[in-house]
C-alpha cells in the first residue's frame, strides 16, 4: 500500500463511511419464527430512519435460532415494509441452488423495489452434511464449481441482445442487481478481486483471515464495469449499550451460541447471564473469544476506539454490523447508539 493510501486511511473517520446492518434474524429462547421476523421488520425499519446503508439477510438451514433460511422471501418483506435502505443476502449461498432460481429471485425484487436489492453471494453450503442432502443438490454442488455457477449467473442479468443464454431469467435478465462476493478465506478475496466486484469479508466468523484476505482482494484488484477500485465492507460484531457492565452482560448471549456450536450444538438464542465462567471451561473461552477478537462490546466511548481503530488497520470501505441481542429492545437501543457514533465527526 503507496504512503498515499495511508494517508488516506489515516485522515477517515467512521463518518465518512457507510454502516449496515447483517441480520440473522434471531429466534430467542421461548420465542417463534413469526416473533423474530417480526422483530427483523421493525429493526429494518428504525434502521432506515437512523440512515443505515444496508440491511442484509443471512441464509441458514437446519437452524433452530434462525428464522431467515427463506432469504429472498424475507428480503422482499423487509423491502416491502422500508423506504430508502437497500436491502439484500449476506449471503445466499450459491451451491445450494440453481443460478437461474436465483436470478429470478432477485430479478423479481428488483422489479419490485428498483435500486435497492443487494445480492450478496456465498460458496459455504449454510448447513451441515444431512441438510445439503436435503437441499437436493447435486453432484458438483461442494463450492468447487462456484466460479462457474457464478459466470452463469451473472450472465442471466445481462441483456438480451449481450447475453448468450437460451435459456432466459425473466425478471432478471437486464437488470442491474449489485452481487457481491461473501468470505471468510481467501477464495472469494482472491476471485472478486480478479472479476472486480464489491467484497465483504466475515470478521465475525473468522478475524484471523481478514487482513490477508484484504491484502489478497486488493492485490488481485482488476476494474471492471462494477467497479474502478477495490469497494471491501468488514463484517463486525458489535453490541453498545448504556455502559459496558451491561453491553458484556447482553453479549453472553452470543457467547452462549457459539461456544454451543462448537460443541455441536444448535438452538434458540438464550438471554444473556452473569456469568459464563460456569457454562464454558478455559480452552472453550479462549476459542469463543478469539472469534469475537475483531468485535466491539461496549459503551459508545468504547465501541467507537474500537472501530476507529479496526478502520484505520484495514482501511475499509464499509462496515456491516451484527448483533446477537436477546432482548429486542435492546438490540434495538444498540443500533441506535451505534448509529449515532457514526454519525458523529
């Protein structure tokens, strides 16, 4: 990176760049599906009036503590009840369906909501073993193939008099629907890169792999017609609260859901408790916290260094946030505050 760039990186503040929102669309201990996806709406909602950039939907299976594996039908519910926020998959995951299913999907939501539908794109599966077998996918369906899949459906979206499909996505085809690549290596670093297109980097699940994944993207950087220079968004963890007592209280939470996952777990997201010591023992802390490592949990004092600090390493170009908050309420007031840090000089 030229002395340019990090000087660049050096003089930007949060408020020069976009914040979004990554909702797993949480389906709390003692709650339902119909509950978070109602929750999912009204924090879309107070998010389009706090001037978040985007509200993105994550596809899971087989997961009792998520209520957004239907991704594109909760995507147009979420469009339906906004105005202004784009709104999109972080991510849909490409083996797990056909590129011409997804871009009739995605072709009709544009339709219906111009200029605002992301189509955010990943190569994991979302699921385990049993549930990809039951997603009926096919032979080559392993992410192996991704590039492939993805050349066919980009070229479903072309117009008709450039698109050498016989086979045509209507509505899709024509359409400028943003798609953006989703990693947590350096697969899809390396392969946006390449194509030029929007990366967005999952911090939350592996921080280890971001840097090198944004030295990869970078390098491998190639304009196109999407893009004239690398457009990298980091995804965050992120809880705020009043006080930092209470933002480590609400975030035992999401430390119970995954020190769950790694013991093979899955269920609904539990409140938060007071402490954790007595659920986890110290090699499980210690996994469970290097995967926060690139989370912020605090008052606003304190998610603000934090994110100040986590813009000025990587020099991203925007950050998405997720939250795994027990309490609506609650998570609702956390993007309020965060919200407000980033709008602040």
């Amino acid at each position: 990176m030229s002395d340019k760039d990090l000087n660049n990186k050096e003089a930007r503040q949060l408020s020069d760049i976009p914040v979004s929102i990554l909702d797993l669309a949480p389906i709390t201990s003692g709650g339902t599906a119909t509950d978070s996806l109602r929750n999912t709406l009204d924090l879309a909602q107070h998010a389009d009036e706090w001037g978040y950039n985007r509200y993105w939907l994550a596809e899971h299976h087989n997961m009792p503590g998520i209520a957004s594996s239907a991704t594109s039908v909760v995507i147009g519910h979420v469009a339906a009840g906004t105005k202004r926020i784009r709104v999109g998959s972080g991510g849909v995951m490409l083996p797990n369906h056909s590129p011409l299913v997804i871009a009739e999907q995605f072709g009709t939501l544009e339709s219906l909501f111009p200029g605002r539908i992301d189509l955010g794109l990943g190569r994991a599966p979302g699921s385990d073993q049993l549930t990809s077998q039951a997603l009926r996918r096919g032979p080559g369906s392993n992410g192996q193939d991704f590039p492939e899949r993805l050349r066919e459906l980009r070229d479903y979206f072309n117009p008709p008099a450039t698109s050498a499909m016989r086979v045509r996505a209507i509505p899709g085809e024509g359409l400028n629907v943003p798609i953006w690549l989703l990693g947590s290596s350096g697969f899809s670093a390396d392969l946006s890169g390449r194509l030029g297109l929007p990366f967005a980097f999952a911090s939350h699940f592996a921080p280890e792999y971001l840097l090198p994944a944004l030295d990869i993207y970078r390098s491998q950087f190639r304009p196109s017609e999407t893009l004239e220079k690398p457009y990298a968004m980091i995804g965050v963890s992120v809880i705020v609260a009043d006080s930092d007592e209470e933002a480590l209280r609400l975030a035992t939470s999401q430390e119970q859901q995954f020190l769950n996952l790694i013991r093979g777990r899955t269920g609904p997201l539990q409140p938060p408790v007071d402490n954790m010591d007595a659920l986890w023992n110290a090699q499980e802390k210690a996994i469970v916290r290097s995967k926060f490592s690139y989370g912020a949990v605090g008052s606003p004092d304190t998610v603000r260094k934090v994110l100040e600090s986590h813009l000025l390493e990587t020099g991203a170009d925007e950050i998405i946030v997720s939250a795994q908050v027990y309490d609506h309420q609650a998570r609702l007031h956390s993007y309020e505050l965060l919200a407000d840090i980033f709008s602040k000089k």
